[in-house]
C-alpha cells in the first residue's frame, strides 16, 4: 500500500518571473509504500532537505501535491495540517531538539501531553520505548547528562511516543560517532520490522543509507534515479556508493 505519493512537486524561492528566482524542486514524483525504509540522497545543494521538509508538512511545495495516507496535505488548512502532523507524523532531526530543561522522560512524553493522553498511559508508552532503545536506565536524566547516541535514541523514542505511520529523518546520523550512528540505523530497522512504520531519511551518510531497504537519488532538483536493495548490506553500500559516483559530486558530499 502506498502511504506517500508525491506528485510533481515543484519549489521556487522568489518570484518566478524574477532573475533572483531558485528553483530548488523542479517536479519530482515518487511514492514511498507502508513500512518501507527509505533514503534521499544526492550532492549539497540537491534539494534533499528542502523535499523532506515539503513531504513532511514543514514547508508548501509551489505547485504538485504530497498525498499521505491518501490525504492531500499540501492542499491542507493550516490547523488541519497541524493536527494531522501531530498525529500521523515523527520527526527526528540532526541536532536532537532535546528541551535541556527537560528530563529524558519528560521529552519523550511531551507530544502525549499536547494530545492530552493519561499519565497511565504515557508511563506504559515510556517504558516500552526505552526499553525498546536501550535508555530505560536514563529516564531521569537531562540532556546534558547524557551521550549524542543517547541523546538520538531519546530524540527516536519521541517521535514515536505518539504511534505516527511515518517518521522523516534529516541526518539523523549527522552528528554522530560510527558506533552511535550504527545504533541509531538500527533503532530505525527496530521500527520498520517491528512497529511496520515508515521511515524516510535525508542522508550524505552512505553508512547510513545502507541500512535502508531503497535509496532514492536525486540531482538538481529532479529524481535522477533509484535503487532497492538486495544482497547483502556490504553489497548494497557499494551499489550506493557507485550510483553516487554517476551522479557526480564533490568527495565530501558522498
């Protein structure tokens, strides 16, 4: 079942019948099925973030549509959106956005008290989280106090807390050492293969991307091309690497 179609999706910063005008999405289509695990890839300056962000409800495409879960959301009212977005939707970005003033649970739990949940019921989800991640014994703990890895999988078990069908992940890996990185990459295949959600991921991270199931690659603002996986992890990594290497690049954006 496909739970993400986005068709012809176009964004242009300024107006378009200015010279100062980008075109940073020049009509992309693709679609994303339950429960897949995807990556975007391509060089800097692709338009990887700026499509997350319009598929994730961020940000308005120009012109196209992003239809999830069979609703158009680009078309969508703004309260609507905002709704739909707390409740369908995870995001886990580079940086964590950990509220430091906030222990460990208390951010995890923080999008189940804007829904207005039970505390009986945001203690079970908490603790099926952190245990699913690993952090049940940092519960109490603030963000300060706590490793990058860590802090991610805090970060994971957030966008979670509220069961949405989808998460989008911008280099979530980003600020990562290699051994964090791993656990992370591996909490997200916990969520596909166990949980059945979507995860769709912006990445530069050919490590990263390997733990996915299908790797969208796309340049100038277009898809310029697509692979799934098959074979091992370590065969996937080179076909990636070797798609990158044909869609050009400098070494440091691959």
């Amino acid at each position: 079942m496909v739970i993400i179609d986005a068709k012809h999706i176009v964004k242009i910063y300024g107006e378009s019948n200015e010279d100062g005008s980008t075109t940073a999405l020049g009509g992309i289509s693709f679609s994303v099925k339950k429960g897949e695990f995807v990556a975007i890839m391509g060089p800097s300056g692709s338009g990887k973030t700026t499509l997350l962000n319009i598929l994730s409800g961020i940000d308005s495409p120009t012109s196209g549509e992003v239809i999830i879960e069979g609703k158009d959301i680009s078309n969508m009212r703004v309260d609507d959106l905002a709704l739909f977005r707390r409740q369908q939707l995870g995001y886990v970005f580079q940086e964590f956005n950990l509220l430091d003033s906030l222990t460990v649970k208390e951010n995890i739990i923080l999008p189940m008290i804007l829904e207005k949940k039970s505390a009986a019921e945001m203690d079970r989800k908490v603790q099926s989280l952190t245990e699913l991640f690993g952090i049940e014994d940092i519960q109490n703990k603030y963000p300060y106090n706590i490793s990058g890895g860590q802090g991610q999988r805090t970060a994971v078990s957030r966008a979670l807390v509220n069961d949405p069908q989808i998460i989008f992940a911008d280099e979530p890996t980003g600020n990562l050492d290699s051994k964090s990185s791993e656990t992370i990459m591996e909490c997200f295949e916990k969520i596909v293969g166990e949980l059945n959600t979507t995860v769709l991921l912006v990445t530069h991270d050919v490590f990263a991307a390997s733990y996915c199931q299908k790797v969208i690659f796309i340049k100038d603002g277009l898809v310029h091309s697509e692979i799934v996986k098959k074979g091992t992890r370590k065969e996937f990594f080179n076909s990636i690497l070797d798609n990158l290497a044909v869609l050009g690049g400098r070494t440091y954006d691959i």
